[in-house]
C-alpha cells in the first residue's frame, strides 16, 4: 500500500504505486514513485550546479557551504590553565590521550576517522541545549546555536572525508557505538553541569587534534603514509584546486581545528566573565 | 582574575581584566574587556549591513537567512490516515487539541508564542538523532540533519517575532519548562522507536497550527486582535515591507508552517516505503 492517500481520491493512482517499498536503495535519485511522492508534497530538493557547470552531486552540503580553509590561523595558540576548572580540563584530554596512542599508534589516517566521530558530538550537543534553553526561558541565541551546530557539521564532514581515504572494520564500527553512547552522555551532562568546562575541555581536544594532524602531516612528508589524491567531497568542501592530494585535505582540515580551539576557549572565557554566551556575538561562519 | 593567560606571559594585562565580571549584560557589544578577548582569540563575529547600509542588528540570524515567504503554498492539503500507525498520530495530535483550546480559548497571540517553543523541539531532536547515526554508521545524511535543524531554527525565529507581540508571564513560563521536558523526551523517544511515525505527528501538528493561524487572521480581520505594525525582527526575518503589520507576519508564518507539514509528511512516506531518509535528498532551504 501507498501512502498517497490524497483525502480518499484517486484510488487509482494508489493501487499503481503499491510494491515501492525497499526499491531503489542507493541514492534514491531517479526513482520514479519517489518523484511521484516528491510532487504530491511539492518538496523538492533544489538542483544545483557547480561553477564548471556540471550537476552538484552531494545533497550533505550544498555549494555555499564550502569554503575556503584559512591556513595562515596560528597553531601554537595554548589557554594556559590557571583554575582548578581549566586544569581538570586539560588533564583530561591528556588522559585520554594515552590510550588513544596506544590504540592507533601511527595509524593517522584510521585514528583521524575514528576521532572525528567523536569530535562532531560536543557541537550537537552544546546547540540542542542552547536551542532547548533559548526556548524554554524566551531569550535570543547570539548566534551561539548555530556557530555550534556549524561546528558539528564541520566534524561530520572531517569524517566524511577520512572515510573516503579509511575503511571501518567492523571492530571500529562497534568501538564508534560503544565510545559515542558514553561521550555523548557524559558531554550532555557535562554541559549542564559547567559549560564553562565543557568547553575548555573542547579547547584542548582541539589543541591535541592540531598535534596529531601535524603528525599526520610528518608522516605524509617522509613517505610512511601515502599521499593519494585528495577525495572528490574534500575538493568541493574546501574548494581546493584539482590535484590536491590528501595532504592538502589535513592541511585545511588542522586549519579548521584551530579555529573550533578558538571558539570553545573563548566560549569559555565568556563563561568564565560570569556572563552567558548569547551577550556575545557568535562567530557564525568562522573557518 | 582574567581568563586571559597567555601561557604565563602578559601578567600585566591579566591584572588589567580584573572585576569584569557581569559586567555588559544588554548585548555584550562594546565593551572593552571582550574585544581584548575576542581579539586574543581572533574569534570576531564578522560585521555586516542590511542592504540600506544600516548596521544589521541581529546576532541570532544573519542577513542571508532572511527569506521571503512563499505565500502561493496550498494550506489546504492533508494526509488522509492509512495505516494504523499515521491513525494514532492523528488522534495523539487531535486529542492534544482539546486542553489546547480549552487552556488559551481565543488568545491566539499567547497561543502562538507559547506553542512555537514546543514547535522547535522536533526539528533539533530527529537533527540530533540523524547526525550521530551518520557519525556512528559512516553513512552520508543526504541533507536531512540539515533540513530538520532548519526547520527548529525556523520555528524558534516564530517564537522570537510572537515573544515580541506578547510578553510571557511567570506561570506561562513554568509551563512552557514544565512542557518542554516532557514532550523533548518523549519525542526523543518516539523518534527512535519511529521516525515514520514521529514525522507523521509533526505532519499533523503542522496541520492543526496552519489551522489555528487561520483563526488567528479571522481575530484579527474582525479586530477582535489589534492589528499592531510587525516586529523589526519579522521584518528582518521574512524581508518584508516596510509598514507590514501582524497580520503579514502571522500570514508568512502560517507559510511556513505548511512547509514544515509537507516536509514531515514526506519524510514519514520515505520511511513509510522501508527507505532511509538520507536515499531521498533533503528539501534544503524550502521555505
Ligand atoms: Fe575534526
Ligand atoms: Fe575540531
Ligand atoms: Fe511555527
Ligand atoms: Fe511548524
């Protein structure tokens, strides 16, 4: 059975479109009972070209969404911990960076894969909350929402792209499961409890991810990890130039991460001024 | 004391910082302390004109999420229940309807602000719920995260223009807490249990605000409800003309409320074919 019950008419019409289900898994495009639904609730996805003038192929982003990475951000840029808050923030992330190492060893390419499953969690989280607390108390965001929720939807593309270059075993895919169940629990609460803390810890894992991608980096440059060309969605994400390679792809990716330390240590010190976030603008499209 | 360490250097100027705190608490702009912030960071909330070349005022939108409503939309479209499933959507709606009516009778103003801090919620939970499966499954969300999350946005920006027209009063305000971690829940839960489901309720509720917003327009016309000039937000918002009034604003915001409704009801009818939403493109940007 159809679900184009159209107020009880056209019968018809939907005895024809019995028998969809589960057709036309990959992609979903070109499918003629999808285009049916598609114009009976007239929600159509917009199609849109690439500057070349060939057809945008990916519906996760559209081509305003790209941009071009900032490389010249300033990577040394430490928050130094003077309370006790910021000192039990970087303490653990550099605890959770042993077992890290001991995991992926020099295994870059898996352990950027794996990691930025982790890293798109605490922007997700941080905006629903904003989001539900926006609502619930009737004030405005400043942004802040949004500059979070971009965040996340940068990680996920980080992701994106390191699956192209990476495969999950099954292992990993498990091991996903089991660390986002507990991330995203202990992240949710931790955020209610001291965003202040919530994001200085951010800082700091960003202040790690910058480390390990300059790794990365050093192992590209003396050969251990080849340097194959860099995947299509990196190119129209970070509208590199054709022919980049993979190193071009952690180039701008270490870039991004940079500018999230940037933004969660000063989401920080907002919280640490005793004020709330949505008193100052948000850096809403900061790459 | 400053948050500003940098790395044990600049005592001096961390001296300085000292007894800022909540201090600035309208807007957070101009004051001298966070611009040293923002500038140490080099997080900066880029500065941007409306097209007359007045300053754009708003943080919690930019100018280029501003959109003009489409008007022409058919309000008058309804998914009529097949399944036993899309039936107990429509009575879980329908019966929600009653204490609705009963509780704001012919207040539509407070009705609309209050229902639009529930109308948010739905958006940012199947966002959330769609961003970490993509993360925890290495699976692309063919835009969806990003369709619902516009969609909460969307909805919240209706509550900021209602907050403007009617002030909320203290028991409105538990209430809307008291509702808000109810149905987050709840609708978090029947999320994973069903998103055909869950989008099909949205589908409804969407169908019964397009409904209450008709009323509202009929108040209004019979002058039962004053006809006050629209909020500086709304206009921003929507792009509408100068001297627009309430009623423009509750006319594109019923607009877009049916857009919402055609966009969960597609969504339930991909899930209601066995699909994933992520095999059918997401309606980016339908407004
Ligand atoms: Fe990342
Ligand atoms: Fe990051
Ligand atoms: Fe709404
Ligand atoms: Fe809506």
């Amino acid at each position: 059975r159809s679900t184009l019950a159209l107020g009880g008419e056209k019968e018809q019409q939907r005895e024809e479109n019995v028998q969809t289900t589960g057709a036309a898994a990959a992609g979903g495009s070109g499918n003629k009972d999808e285009k049916r639904i598609v114009s009976y609730w007239g929600v159509e996805a917009p199609k849109v070209n690439k500057d070349d003038g060939s057809e945008w192929k990916w519906n996760c982003f559209r081509p305003w969404e790209a941009y071009e990475a900032d490389l010249s951000i300033d990577l040394k840029k430490h928050h130094a911990p003077t309370t006790f808050s910021d000192k039990m923030a970087l303490w653990t992330v550099k605890s959770l960076r042993w077992p890290t190492d001991l995991f992926f060893q020099r295994r870059y390419g898996c352990r950027a894969m794996m990691l930025e499953t982790v890293a798109a969690v605490p922007g997700m989280v941080g905006g629903m909350l904003l989001h539900c607390k926006s609502l619930r108390r009737f004030e405005h965001s400043g942004g802040w929402i949004k500059a979070l929720l971009e965040e996340a939807e940068n990680e996920r593309m980080h992701l994106m792209t390191f699956m192209e270059v990476a495969k999950p075993k099954w292992y990993e895919r498990a091991l996903v499961f089991a660390v986002q169940g507990v991330f995203f629990n202990a992240y949710f609460l931790g955020y209610l409890i001291s965003p202040k803390f919530a994001h200085r810890m951010v800082g700091y894992l960003e202040e790690e991810a910058i480390h390990s991608y300059t790794e990365f980096l050093k192992e590209l440059d003396k050969g251990n990890i080849e340097n194959v060309p860099a995947p299509a969605i990196a190119t129209d994400y970070w509208r590199l130039p054709p022919n980049s390679t993979l190193k071009d792809v952690v180039l701008v990716v270490r870039a991004d991460e940079a500018h999230h330390r940037d933004v969660n240590h000063f989401a920080s010190d907002i919280h640490y001024q005793g004020r709330q976030l949505r008193e100052s603008p948000a850096p809403l499209g900061y790459h």
